[in-house]
C-alpha cells in the first residue's frame, strides 16, 4: 500500500489510480456553487435547497414539532422482551440447513456465508437473507412555495430510544402486501403507484454488507398535487427542519437518512464573509469535474471504484446455518465462540400502532458501538471527503464507496482492510470536528446497533496524494453518484446526510 507522509496541498493523485491533471491552485471566484445535475423529471435542485434553508415550517413550526414528538414518546403500549428461541411463533429452525426462517417463506431469514479467497475458507458467520427490494419512500409537497415532507414518527423494536423519525414509508414488501395479515401500510400505495405522480427520485441502494446479504432497497421520493391528510404519527416539516435534527443523538433513523442523501442539493446560501470552511464547502456543491474545482473526472471515479471491484478476490456465498464454523446456539442466542462482532437473539414485540399489534422476530444484536468518519480537506479551495473502496461480503459487486474510516461490528473479524495510521488518527482525534452525532442503524433487524458519524475537517499537511483505495471526492460527485445504485454503502450515504446538515 502506498504510504500516507506529509505532503504540501499541490501533491498530485497517487500513480497507482487513475488521476487527473491537479486544479488550478487559484481558489473559485465566487463561492456560489454551479446547479448539481438533475435527476430526470424532478424540480430543480433549487427546490429542495430553498426548503433546505428553511428552518422553521409553513405547516408546523419547529416549536410545535417538538411538542408533536414529545406527544409520541409520551405513548404508552410499546414493549420489546428478549425471549428464547423456542418462544418465536411462526419461526423456526429448519431441521436439515438449521437456517431460521418464517413459516411463510416470506420476510427475512437467518442463514450462514462462507468468505473464501484463493479457494480457502476465510470466514463464515451468519447473516440476514432479504432477497426482497423494500420501499424507503418520502412523499413531498408543496405549502406556500416550500417543499415539505411527510415524517413518520416510527417505532421499531430494535431502536435504543423506540421512537425515530423515519420516510413516510419504510416497509418490506411482505408487509406492505400484508403476509402479515395486519392493516394496511399507510401512504403506500403513493409508491407503489409512483407512475401516477411527480417522481423526484428513485433509485436502489444497498445496505449493510457485514449483516446482509445482496440486501436493496427502493430509495424514492414523490411529489403530491392533492391534499394529503397526516395521520397522528406523520408530520409536514421542511427539510430545513429536518437537517436540524440530525445532530441530535438517535433521532433521524437511517432510512431517512439513505433517502435524504439521494436528493440534490445547489449548497449553502452566500456564507458568511471570512467562513472558510462553508465557502469550501459551497464551491464543493458545484465541482464535478477539474474544470469546476474537483481533483478528479467523474470518469476517473467510476474507473477508480471499477479497478477496486476487479482487485477484489472475495469469494462470497450462502451456506447453511448449521455449517457455520465456531459458532454456537443456546436456549436464546446464536453466538460465536470468541464473543466478539455480533449476535442473534429473539423477541416478542408489542405495538398499538403498526400493522400488527404483537408479534416475534429475531433480531442481529452488535456487541459495539460503530464509527464512521468523513475527513475533509480544502483542495485549492474546494472541500473533498475521502472516501475508500472497502468490500464487504453482503454487497451485491463486494466492493463500494465507504467512508474514510469505517467500524462495523462484523465487518472487523473480517479483517477487510486496515485503516491507514494516518488516517484513523485524524478520524479519533478531537481537532477539526464539524460533525458529531451517535445515530442508529435500522431498527427493524438490529438490536440496539449504533454507529457514531463524524466529519473532520483536516488541514494542508494532510496530503493530497493517498493510498491507491482512497480517493478523494467533492459534495457535487458523492451527489451526482447518488443518482445510481452500488456506488456509496449505506454508511457513506448517512455521511452525505450529515454534511447537508452543515450549512
């Protein structure tokens, strides 16, 4: 691996990548970022920005938000208790793979991988098996010339606080065709009927490659003509509202996240004079290219990444459950032996207002708390995030964009990559942090799992020249690839998130 050295700002691309010729070393003149490219058939970006920039709601203010959310996490009748496996209705272990599955057929199962390289076994553990593509639906409308969406305050038995904000619609296709014999999804059939509406984005994306296996889904936002009226449990707030939000601990769920970033944004208004890092961070919405500011073509990134996909020699399948070396299972938990990534438990769930008041399942249970970092560094005036080409064996190509350091419970004992000294120091530190918040991950299959997200800024003696699985990208590329699925890892979108949330 190339070695990280100090190294002055003007420090060409690694050799070992494709690289582009370096920017001009005059910074942009003006901080008024160029329009981001627009996903067909949707508003301008400016639609979602203006919103963006609103702080307080046509429909409710930020006050009454508040008071709206204090009413749900007021609600009694919500309970998740852990109980052995033999209490699960509905699901069993099947008695010849030992895999655990619902007696439909449907919803998820628990099964065993194998990660192999060069023909010998590497890893196994086991792992969620969706193969369904599920619906993280926003549906957007208008109020006084300002978008505003429909949030979901959602319950889900996995959550550290029970309550999150959520997309109007985050649901399987086993429950939102109802396999479950309960109510129906609320607002689903906006999204199962997106051709009939204003379809502002619409794109599949993966989730956690440590958990599952070949998991996506439906990432898309809908804009509405008609009245829609909220139920209890939804509210109308502006994404200003929204990107407020996110530096509250546990409060934005993840699929609200994984849907926020697939929007695009123009930036930040005018910063304020003498804000270096927002005026950085301005020009970094509006570079796509070298001639607009950025280290790299959009052409090179997608090269880059493909190079990574091919270097990758990973071997991933699915084995049966009971084939799944050092791992064991006991009255109420499947464990691996050296107590160290994760765990499956089970649990009986209780819940006045989801489509079935009762129910079982189990559930992944992390033993850690995760850690995702974005480092940022003005490149001639123009702020990049480093990312990296990580595999993980869940991931439909194995290989995808990650952020520049990345803890995942699991994905440690894989030993998939080593973080650069350099880097993880930078990532651990306490200096240049503009983002810090603890936020769960998907509440409805892990138990209690949370991933501290961060931003760092690092200066010029943080070299420009990285390790050939590092590249470092602007605002306006991590959103441009948005656009398409297998580009960014669930991590990495929560990251482009957070840094909406910045200005």
């Amino acid at each position: 691996m190339t070695a990280l050295s100090a190294a002055p700002s003007s420090a060409a691309p690694s050799s070992a990548a494709p690289s582009s010729a370096a920017p001009s070393s005059a910074a942009p003149s003006s901080a008024v970022p160029l329009p981001v490219a627009q996903v067909s058939g949707a508003p301008p970006a400016g639609a979602f920005t203006l919103s963006a920039l609103r702080p307080d709601g046509g429909v409710l203010s930020t006050d009454a938000f508040h008071r709206w959310w204090r009413g749900r996490l007021d609600r009694p009748g919500f309970e998740v208790t852990r109980i052995p496996f033999d209490e699960l209705e509905g699901w069993a272990f099947d008695p010849e793979s030992g895999n655990l599955r619902h007696h439909s057929g449907r919803f998820f199962s628990i099964e065993g991988f194998e990660l192999s390289t060069d023909g010998a076994s590497r890893h196994c553990q086991p792992i969620i098996n969706q193969p369904e593509i599920g619906i993280l639906g926003i549906l957007v409308k208008e109020f006084d010339g300002v978008l505003h969406c429909l949030m979901q305050a959602k319950f889900e038995p996995g959550n550290v606080n029970t309550w999150q904000l959520s997309p109007t619609v985050q649901a399987t296709r086993s429950n939102y065709t109802r396999v479950h014999k309960g109510d129906d999804t609320p607002y689903v059939q906006y999204f199962r009927e997106a051709h009939r509406h204003r379809v502002l984005v619409d794109v599949l994306q993966s989730e956690q490659g440590a958990w599952f296996w070949r998991k996506r889904n439906r990432n898309i936002v809908i804009q509405v003509e008609e009245d829609v009226e909220p139920h209890e449990d939804y509210c109308w707030v502006t994404l200003g509202q929204v990107r407020r939000m996110f530096p509250v601990d546990n409060l934005v769920n993840m699929d609200a996240r994984t849907v926020l970033s697939c929007m695009p944004f123009h930036g930040p208004g005018e910063p304020a004079a003498g804000d270096a890092f927002t005026e950085a961070l301005a020009r970094s919405y509006g570079a796509a290219d070298p001639s607009s500011g950025a280290l790299r073509s959009p052409g090179e990134l997608v090269s880059w990444l493909t190079e990574a996909k091919c270097r990758c020699e990973w071997k991933s399948r699915l084995i049966p459950l009971r084939d799944i070396a050092r791992w064991s299972r006991t009255d109420d938990e499947l464990v691996d032996q050296a107590l160290q990534g994760f765990s499956i438990i089970a649990v009986r769930v209780a819940a006045d207002n989801r489509e079935v008041k009762w129910w079982t399942q189990p559930l992944l249970a992390t033993r850690t708390t995760g850690m995702a970092v974005f480092l940022a560094r003005p490149i001639d005036g123009v702020l990049h995030f480093l990312v990296r080409a990580q595999p993980e064996p869940g991931l439909l190509d194995l290989v995808e964009m990650a952020p520049s350091v990345h803890m995942v419970s699991g994905l440690d004992t894989l030993g998939a990559h080593t973080d650069h000294p350099l880097v993880l120091e930078r990532a651990l530190g306490g200096e240049g942090v503009r983002f810090d918040s603890l936020m769960s991950e998907e509440g409805g299959r892990f138990y209690h799992a949370q991933t501290r997200y961060k931003i760092v800024e690092v200066g010029e003696d943080f070299p420009v020249d990285v390790p050939w699985d590092y590249c470092w990208v602007t605002a306006r590329q991590l959103m441009d690839l948005l656009g398409h699925g297998h580009y960014l890892n669930i991590e990495a979108r929560s990251l482009v998130a957070c840094v909406h949330s910045l200005w």
